[in-house]
C-alpha cells in the first residue's frame, strides 16, 4: 500500500522521471485509441469506478481502476490488478498519483514550449498538485532558479515557499502581487486554489501551463494535450513533439498550454509506480485474507 508520501518518494526520483517523459512522449506519437479509460457506474452506490487498459507491469500485463467513494466515505484510490486472474498487486493514495501524472506530460511540454533557458517560474498554487508541479518542472528545466509561489492563504503559501527552497536548493519566495509575479516570470503554472491570472498579465515569449479549467484567451497561441472542446481549437502537443509544428510564429508568441488526459497514461503511470515501489522496497506491506496456518 502507497500512502501519499510514498508515491512522492517513488515519483521524486531523477531517472524515473526520465523514464516517465520518455513514456508520454511515445504515446503522444503512437496511436492512443486503445488506451482509453472505461468509467462505470456502481447500482445503488454513491461510488465512482474508472477501468484503466491493460499495460505492461512488474508482474506481466495488468490494470488499474480507480475507485472514488463519496465524499465523506474516504479518500480516492487506485488499484493495479493483474489482468489474467485480477489479483490485486497494490493500493495507492489517488489524490498523489493525480498530482504526478498530471505534473509529468507538462515538464515534457515545458521542455519543448518554454523559452530558451527560462530562470524565472511563477507557480499559481501552493497545494497539492503545485508541489509535484514544482518537482517536475525543477527537474525538466534545469536553468530554473527563481522561484514565486501566489496562493489565497498567506501562511500556507510561504510554508510552501520555505519547504520548496530545502528541497530544490533554489531562491523560492511567497508572493501576494500576482500581476507582477506573472510579469516577471518566465514561465506560469497554474494549479488552482489562487487569483486567476490574466493573459495580459505575461510577458513576451512566456509559457502559461494551465491545469485549472479557466477558459481560453485569444490572446495567445493555445497548445493542448489533446484536443480541446471549446474554441479557439489548440495546437496538438504532439505536432511539436514530432517536429510538425513550431510551438511560436515569433519570439515574443505567448504560449498557453492546456493540460488534459492523455489516453493511457493514467494506466502506465500507476503501474510504473507500483513496480518502482516494489523494486525500491516503498510502502507498507500488507495481507487479505486469514491465510492458512
């Protein structure tokens, strides 16, 4: 079983991640179509069910599903089951894994859309999802070194700031202007839970990654993970990944990259996480039945 502060031990790890980046950039330039998720609905139950498709894992080919209680039932997890008999292998907290799967796909968009040698990120949230956002990106761009956190809560976010400083060694501060943390950075994420940030708050040449569901502007050249459904219609990611595509018609283009799910990932990511816990020996053993004695 993998806690919250498990997966983050087996995501925040240099070559997993390499790993991981190498594994979104295939599917964006293989054909996803069999990978879909399959959510069900539970008779008679407040529950959520999503099926993932079979991926490779530790023990052969198997699956993951996603199983959300109602709200006051528990947190979200994921199972991995083996596909050829559903023996389940691993129980992980969702909410964690959501944050680093979601984090992922944009630290290799960043890599391909972000202006040359950014130093300054602008990180809109101090929850959650903005802590896997900030590891990944700390590790996809390496000229990072200036770091400002805006979130709602001022406490909360220069706690944010404080441990984001330890842990990635670099200038990280807590900022209440969020129009001139935006205009000074390089880069802009959003992770919700702060102001909403404008388009004409960016500089020249920046990078907004958005994770919330704020709509479009057309102030900017849009770039999705998939195809949007709402105009203006984005670039897909994977023409610029492939080499089909110029993320910018000039210089000083901002460009807004919309996160979304990328088919199959969801999937290969928890089963990558599971075999990487169990090579490094993460979490907490654990045991279903009686048994026999």
């Amino acid at each position: 079983m993998l806690t919250s502060e498990d997966v983050d031990e087996v995501f925040d790890d240099v070559a997993f991640l390499e790993e991981r980046f190498s594994d979104v950039q295939r599917l964006l330039l293989d054909d996803p179509a069999a990978g879909r998720e399959n959510p069900l609905t539970l008779p008679a139950t407040p529950c959520r069910l999503t099926v993932g498709p079979h991926v490779p894992g530790p023990f052969g080919p198997c699956f993951a599903v996603r199983l959300e209680p109602s709200p006051h039932a528990g947190a979200a997890r994921v199972e991995l089951l083996l596909a050829d008999d559903g023996s389940l292998l691993g129980i992980a907290d969702a909410g964690a894994l959501d944050g680093w799967r979601t984090a992922i796909p944009s630290g290799l968009a960043a890599r391909y859309l972000a202006p040359p040698a950014p130093r300054r990120l602008g990180l809109f949230g101090a929850g959650d999802p903005a802590w896997s956002c900030l590891l990944v990106l700390h590790h996809a761009l390496p000229s990072l070194c200036e770091i400002e956190v805006v979130g709602h809560d001022p406490g909360t976010t220069r706690r944010f700031a404080a441990a984001a400083a330890r842990r990635t060694g670099l200038t990280v501060r807590a900022s209440q202007d969020a129009a001139a943390t935006a205009r000074r950075a390089d880069i802009v994420t959003t992770t919700g839970g702060h102001p909403p940030v404008r388009s004409d708050w960016l500089s020249a040449g920046a990078l907004l990654i958005d994770h919330t569901a704020a709509p479009p502007t057309p102030a900017v050249r849009h770039i999705g993970l998939a195809a949007g459904a709402t105009p203006p219609a984005p670039l897909l990611l994977a023409e610029v990944v492939a080499g089909r595509a110029l993320p910018r018609h000039a210089g000083r283009d901002i460009v807004h990259y919309r996160a979304g799910e990328l088919a199959g990932w969801s999937a290969l990511a928890a089963a990558a996480g599971f075999g990487e816990a169990w090579h490094r020996d993460v979490g907490t053993p654990m045991r279903l039945g009686r048994g026999i004695r």
